[in-house]
DNA sequence: CAATTGGTTAGCCATGTAGCTAACTATAGA
DNA sequence: TCTATAGTTAGCTACATGGCTAACCAATTG
C-alpha cells in the first residue's frame, strides 16, 4: 500500500534539491508565509508549493493555515535525526581509525622490541 | 553540458536510499570488494553496481581495481561536508532561539518593572 | 456585492532513477 | 589451455520527480 519510506529516506532525499534547501536555510531563521518562502525563486507557484508538501511530508516543516495564508515554520527533529545519522557514521569511522592506528603502533612495538631481543638482523647496517 | 549538480545535492541525493547508506554504513567499518559489498543485498549485480557509481560519483566512496576485485572505500570528506551543513543550519536555528529568549526575558523585566512603578494595575486581584 | 489576494487542485509533459536480463571482458585457478 | 570468478556494458521497463498552465476556492478589501 504506501511506500513505507523510512524517515531518512525521506529527509535526504528532501534535502537533495536545492530549491528546498533553501526553503530549510530561510526557515531556520524564523517562520514564513508560503508567499514570502515563494518570492525568491523563479518558479510557478504550484511547483513551488510542491516543494513544500515535500518537506512537510519528510517532517522537516510544520505549516498550518489561518485565514487564507499558511505560515511555515521548521521542525527541528528531523534535522537534528539527520545531522545524528552522520555522526553516528562518524563514531564508527573514527573508531577504526582508533583501532587502525593502535595496531600499527602494536606493530611498531613488536618490532622494536624483537630488534632489541637480536639487534644484528634489521638493524645491520648492510653486508652479509 | 554537464548537469552541474552541487555536491551536497549529489551527496543527500546518494543518501536518500537505503541500499546506499547500508553501503557507507558498511564502508565506515572498512574498505571491501564490490561483492562482499553485494552479498547481503537481494538484487542483481548490475543493479547494486550502479549504487557504487552513484556513491562514487558524489565524492562519498573510491574504488580502484586491482586484478579482477574492484575494492571501495569511503571518503570521509563529502560525508563532512554534508554534516557540516547541518550544523551550519543548527547553529542558526540555535542563536535564533537565543535572540527569541532574550525577546522574551527583555519582556518580562519590562513588565516588572512596569508592576513596580504602579503596583495597582497588574497585580490588582480583580474589580474594576 | 465585486475585485483582489493567497493558496490549492488537476492534469500534462519531459526527464531521471531503480530495477531487470543478456551478453561481454578480463583475471585467476585447475 | 579451459573454466570459473568478478565485474562491466548495453538496453529495456516501470515509476518517481520537477516543472508548467488552467481553473478553482476562500478570505480580505474597496
């Protein structure tokens, strides 16, 4: 039945234009009117208001209506979800690297010490 | 000519799906063949390569071929980059919510020292 | 009430994306 | 040398996306 794309699916590929970045850079400084969201960009309204249901339904936005105008304004989770997903990303990354420089290290250690133990093989100067 | 795509339109775009974010997920524990990369997916090689491609060409992952095994590994700088961005939008949201508080708190104390000046009006219980 | 404004719905079109199969290249191993 | 393995190319289909216009509410305003 419906899609069933997960939330991040839908954030980054939310995030993907460009045009709706923009609507999340310019939403991040306070609340707008669809219009005023709208005025900066060359573009139909419709397909801009495109935009917008795009980002309400990834939960980036929240907008309701009173009168006739619909205010927008952003919804921190979803973003703060996403900027998660990097940095769990990033504790992973840096743990190997962890790891990744503790063996070199071991190995390091290794061979010094295995040098000390027999100083005349790697640490011969040159001949036979 | 060339699409012109930025790189954080390519780098979210990547992101959007799953598949591609299992990759990068997999690749931050270290480097792998395109078939191990493959093997826990359902989907025929064809396909899963152009996953990688997508993932190459927005900077997230290299490959480099040697013999007949392509091995791929992430390139933590796109990945960066793109946590960069949110918190860049972060820190906005953030010094707006402070200007926000101070709005508020700069209210209060003028209210108080309103209620100071003439204790009757605010504080009064309740007549007319 | 009539006209304007702000937004919305419906529907069209071109392009992009994700998947597939079939057929191919090139290295490694027996 | 023959065969199996690892990956690649080509080409197809179905569906999603981003843009447009035209027509349509529904509040405000004159």
């Amino acid at each position: 039945m419906a899609n069933q794309l997960s939330q991040l699916d839908q954030v980054f590929s939310a995030l993907a234009d460009p045009t709706r970045r923009a609507i999340v850079m310019r939403l991040c400084a306070g609340e707008a009117s669809v219009g005023e969201l709208a005025d900066p960009f060359d573009m139909a309204l419709p397909s801009f208001i495109k935009h917008i249901r795009v980002l309400e339904t990834s939960g980036l936005v929240l907008s309701e209506k009173s009168g006739r105008v619909r205010t927008c304004r952003l919804s921190p989770d979803a973003l703060l979800g996403a900027e998660d997903w990097f940095q769990r990303q990033r504790a992973i990354w840096e743990a190997r690297l962890d790891r990744f420089e503790a063996y070199v290290m071991k190995l390091k250690k290794e061979k010094e010490r295995a040098a000390a133990k027999r100083p005349s093989r790697a640490t011969k100067k040159k001949g036979s």
